[in-house]
C-alpha cells in the first residue's frame, strides 16, 4: 500500500518531464487544441489554432508542430478531415499538466450547495443512492456509486437438518436480514449435533464475523471434536459466500446511464454500444476500477486507450473516494466521455464526495 501513492508520482514525475520537454509554442498548440475539440468535437485545423491559441505563427509552422505532435503521439488525424484530434495520451496530459481547476469561491459555494440540498435522506443507504443521483444530474453523465463495504457479522446462526449429508445453513445479521445456504457435509449430523454446533457459535461467536470463526477454527482445532469442527468450517465458509454474495448484489450503483446514449463519442457505432452496455450490465470492470481508487488520495482520472481498466478508448471515469469518521468506505464518480468539461467535472465528484463523507460520518 504505501509503495502506490510513491509509484503514481514516479509516473506524474515522468509526464511532467514529457511536458517539459514540448517547447512553449507546442505546449500551447496542443492546449488549444485539447480545449477546441472538447468545446466542438470536430478535428482541429490550424486555421482554427492560428485564432484561438494567441500564438503569430503562419500555417506553415503549425502544421510542422502538428506533424511532430503526431510522431510523439499526442495527436492523431482522422482519415476524412485535414484537422487532428488528442489522442488518450494528449488528454492524460492535458490533465495532469496543463488543466487548472480552480473555479471561483461563490461557484464552489453554489455547486456545494446544489449537492447538499440533494443529499438531504436520512439514512446512510439513501444518502449513497442520492450521490449518484447527484452526480448524473449536475454533470449530465452517469454517476456511479461502490457502496461502503459491508462487514460478515452475524448475530446468530442455526442449523437445520434437511436430509442425510444436507444441512441449511440459517443466518441472521445484525439488521435482521436472513441469508440461507445449503451445506453439503462428509457426515450425517443428528438434529441434536446441530443444534449444539449453533448453540457453540452463537455462544462464541454472535456479533462477530466469519472470519473470527475462521481464525479461531485455524488456531483451536484440537479442542473441538474433528466432526464439530469439520461442520464449523463448512458453515463459516458458506455463510462468508452468502454475505459476500449479498454484498456483490448492491456493491456499485449507477444513475443515469441513458445519459450517454445521448453522447455521439460512446453511442455513434455499435461496437461502442455494445461496450458501453457491457460495462453496466456485468459492472465487474467497474467494481475493479473503483476498488483501485478507493486505495488512492483525492480525486483519480482514468481515460480509455491508457487505463486497461476501462474497455472504451472513447471513455473516462474520473473517481474519488469518500469516508466514515476518517475511514474511506467507498468510491464515487462520473462515467462520461474523453471528451469532456474535466475542469467542470472534477470539482463535482470532488465536492460530493467530501459532501457525502461528512453526511454519513454525522450518522
């Protein structure tokens, strides 16, 4: 863990150095073109460069610096236009080097306030939905959600003998949810060897999580009978299954998926589409990236054709996480596309997550 916050600013060190190493007028060239193809979303020619950059350089020579951006793959040219686009490479940059998000006091009062106003639930599970709600709605995306991890407690445990070798395996938590499992044993347990195997458990074990049951099992096997303890194990690595399984079904929320169908860049081919479904239907990629950024500090950008962790090369996910009492439990973000407003979306997934830490460390 502490290896990772050093390795992403070896990796920050190393795109600086490439920034540094692009002389002014290409620095601001590319800058420019950045800005103009996210503002249009039409390759960029030098006609339009020539007026918006401020730079007095005739076409001649901005074509040159083009053609050099190009060889060290910042830009690239689209076959039907004469202009060129930023590649995954150009933005990462433009993020990490050449964005300023520093929007004015009272607009950071007013976003803060638009968030606050929305996060207004009362219990913790509300309050998760409504950031995502939240986040689709002020940046027109999609807003995504990995709710706070929940723990394997169990309040109390029993088991019931269904045939021979066959026992279910009934699981209260500590908010009265009940999970069921089925447990193949190697024996045939009496209803009475059951129920003391409960009772043994419960006694123990009731309040605390399967993974005490397990360390208790791996250090104090002797001193339970081999049979008893064979059922325990079996229990303890059921019921870890039943709440993780549980924990999976509402780990990551989405909110306004549909936004994106009305985004050209991510729906304009079927390919695209396609992917574009997939992410949000298996949401296994998406559990994956959010539990990378929920290991790292403040807000996290991830642009397809650079992260593996996102199938889009027209795609970015930009993260943070957020905390109880100081303790991050979770991860937030927006799903839009590469080219997007960074410097309008950021202070919104930055804001609503510290937003959203605040309210759920005051329940």
């Amino acid at each position: 863990m502490p290896t990772r916050p050093r390795a992403k600013r070896r990796v920050r060190t190393f795109r600086v150095t490439i920034f540094a190493m692009l002389d002014q007028r290409a620095q601001t060239l590319l800058k420019t073109l950045i800005e103009r193809y996210i503002a249009d979303g039409q390759p960029v020619g030098s006609r339009t460069l020539s007026r918006y950059s401020g730079l007095d350089l005739s076409p001649a020579t901005i074509r040159n610096v083009m053609a050099d951006l190009e060889a060290l793959g910042f830009v690239a040219s689209p076959h039907t236009s004469a202009g060129r686009i930023p590649t995954p490479r150009a933005y990462r940059l433009f993020v990490d080097t050449m964005l300023s998000v520093s929007p004015l006091e009272d607009a950071v009062h007013r976003l803060a306030s638009q968030v606050q106003n929305r996060l207004q639930p009362a219990g913790p599970q509300q309050l998760v939905a409504s950031a995502a709600q939240v986040l689709s709605n002020l940046s027109q995306f999609a807003g995504v959600v990995l709710t706070p991890r929940r723990s394997q407690v169990f309040r109390q445990i029993e088991f019931l003998r269904l045939s021979e070798k066959r026992v279910l395996l009934i699981i209260v938590t500590p908010d009265g949810d009940v999970q069921n499992r089925i447990i193949l044993t190697e024996k045939d347990y009496s209803p009475a060897q059951l129920v003391e195997a409960g009772n043994y458990l419960n006694a123990h074990f009731g309040g605390h999580s399967f993974d005490d049951v397990r360390a208790y099992l791996r250090g104090e096997l002797d001193a339970l009978r081999s049979d008893m303890s064979a059922l325990m194990q079996a229990a303890v690595d059921a019921g870890s299954d039943a709440m993780a399984d549980t924990t999976r079904e509402e780990s990551v929320l989405i909110s306004g998926e549909r936004n994106l169908l009305g985004v050209e860049d991510l729906s304009s081919s079927m390919e695209r589409l396609r992917k574009l479904f997939d992410v949000f239907e298996s949401k296994t990629g998406l559990l994956q990236l959010l539990d990378v950024s929920s290991r790292a500090q403040g807000v996290q950008i991830f642009i397809g054709g650079e992260s593996s962790l996102v199938p889009i090369e027209e795609m970015t996910v930009v993260t943070a996480p957020y905390e109880v009492d100081g303790e991050v439990v979770g991860t937030l973000g927006v799903i839009g596309p590469t080219r997007m407003a960074y410097e309008r979306v950021i202070p919104i997934v930055d804001i609503t997550a510290k937003l959203l830490s605040n309210a759920l460390s005051q329940h």
